[in-house]
C-alpha cells in the first residue's frame, strides 16, 4: 500500500511540487502465534510468538487480562521479532490465559494461549 508524499522543487524560473510514493506503516502480524507446550509443575513455563511489522513495536504480555512485567520468576523479552515470556518454577498459581499484544502506529495484534490446556 503507497501513500502519496510531497515534495516541492523551487528553482529561479519555476516552483513545483511533485508526488512521490512512500511506503505506508505495517500493523503487527503473528507469523508465529503462541503454540501449545508441555510442561509440568516445577519445570519453567517458555512461551514464545513471533510478529512482524513496522517499527517500534510495542509489547506486552498478560494473564488473564493482567499486565505482566519481568519481576520475580517472570522474565519477558523481545529481540528480533521474537517476544517471550519465561515463568521458573512455573505453579499451578501460572495456570491461566496468557495473551501477547503486539501494537505499533499502524494498529495492535493479538495471540493467546491458555495454560496448561484443562485449566
């Protein structure tokens, strides 16, 4: 998708102004959505998805419509398009629905998983 962008050439004998395309913003888009994993009691919950988009992505990950931040046995990361969420020892206190939101200027995206599967 192209956007029309300006320019204006001002010369001695004339002044005009010229159209030129400019690629528009990207929304964010799960390429990779969260996927399922097996993990037991005890043993470090890793969810990972990966987004794609135009930048500076923001995201920020939740559980049962909670904000989580990297505190405690929380970590959360983002390199490369690659967000994660670590939980060591995951409890059955983890237990929940666990969303990724991906948001830029173009617009938001969203992928969930719930953990374990029979919660």
């Amino acid at each position: 998708m192209f956007l029309p962008q300006s320019c204006s050439v001002t010369s001695a004998q004339s002044a005009e102004t010229v159209l030129s395309p400019a690629e528009a913003k990207k929304p964010p888009v799960f390429d990779v959505p969260l996927k399922p994993v097996t993990v037991n009691e005890g043993e470090k919950l890793s969810l990972r998805c990966h987004v794609c988009g135009s930048p500076p992505l923001k995201i920020q990950w939740m559980k049962d419509r909670k904000d989580l931040t990297s505190a405690g046995s929380t970590r959360i990361s983002f390199s490369d398009g690659t967000a994660c969420l670590e939980i060591s020892p995951a409890s059955r206190h983890d237990a929940g629905d666990y969303l990724c939101k991906a948001t830029n200027d173009a617009g938001s995206e969203f992928s969930v998983y719930s953990w374990p599967a029979n919660h």
